[in-house]
C-alpha cells in the first residue's frame, strides 16, 4: 500500500469496477430457473450514483453476465457496463483509448487474477480486504472492508472527499 494514494485520488475522473468480489461478496446463489442471483450493499449503491452525477466516469467490467445486473447498474446511472468479458485487457486498452484517458486518472477496483493486468496500468489500484494475495500486492490502497460489504463505498468517499465532492445539498437527492 503506497503512503501518498491519497494524493493520487486528486487527479481520478474515472473508476472502472468488477463486479464479482468487489460490488458483491462473491457469493452466487443458484435460482430454480438457473438464474444467478448476488447480492450487492446499498452503500456503494449510493456511493455509485453519486459518483455518476458528480461527473465521474463509472465503468462496469465484469466477466459475469446477468440482465438484473444490467437493471441495478442502470438504476444507479452507470451507462457504461460491459459483461460477459473473456478479455478485460481488451476492452480496457480500447477505452481508454478511445476516451484519450490516462492512466493517472483512472482508478480500478478489482479482486482476483482476472484484473491483475489492468490494475498494473492504471493511475490507483484499489482491492477489498478480501482479495487475492497477488492483487494486494500491486495495490495502492487496500480497503478494510471486504467485497460486497461497503469496499467501494469506501473507495469513492475517499475520492470525493479529496476532491471536495462529497458532502453538499446536491448529495441528498436521488
């Protein structure tokens, strides 16, 4: 965990978020229908559609692949949701690509092997408490709360708060 993260989160315009592990416990439970249902914390609910109507850039990539997924994203604002990913390099390297972002201002949370790759390019690399051991160890801030349990809620109060977003009238209404 690098001392100065904090510093690094003035210049984030845009966070990009699995899902799996980090907006959820990692738990799936199986439906009669075969549907997969997860559960996600309403804090980072809130903390998500905030973040949206702050100016932020919020980008969903996630190998899992659900229409309820899709439902609560739009219902939070997030526009930009990309499931079922085989290759989230890819994707990413194309994004930002095509936004002309840089690395310095993207900030990822991510878990597992699957976003070792892409939170080595990014500006901040976050994880839960409950990540893999090598994603822990590329991060720059580590949260004590595990996926699915308040993780990003964490992440983004830390950035708004430092970018003096956070806490206004606007914040209030839904």
């Amino acid at each position: 965990m690098i001392k100065n993260y904090k510093q690094l989160l003035k210049k984030i315009t845009t966070i990009i978020l699995d899902v799996d592990g980090v907006l959820t416990d990692g738990s799936v439970l199986i439906a009669q229908n075969g549907e997969q249902l997860r559960t996600m914390h309403v804090k980072d609910g809130y903390a998500l559609q905030l973040a949206v109507k702050k100016g932020y850039r919020v980008v969903i990539m996630s190998g899992g692949r659900s229409d309820v997924l899709e439902g609560r994203f739009n219902y939070l604002g997030i526009k930009e949701v990309y499931l079922g990913l085989t290759n989230k390099l890819e994707l990413f390297e194309n994004y930002i690509k095509n936004n002309h972002l840089q690395s310095s201002e993207i900030l990822y949370i991510g878990d597992d092997i699957p976003d070792y790759e892409i939170m080595n390019r990014v500006g901040v690399a976050c994880c839960p408490a409950d990540a893999v051991e090598e994603i822990k160890k590329i991060c720059h801030y580590i949260s004590p709360f595990t996926g699915g349990t308040g993780c990003v809620r964490d992440v983004l109060e830390q950035i708004m708060k430092v970018q003096a977003k956070w806490f206004d009238s606007e914040a209030f209404s839904w």
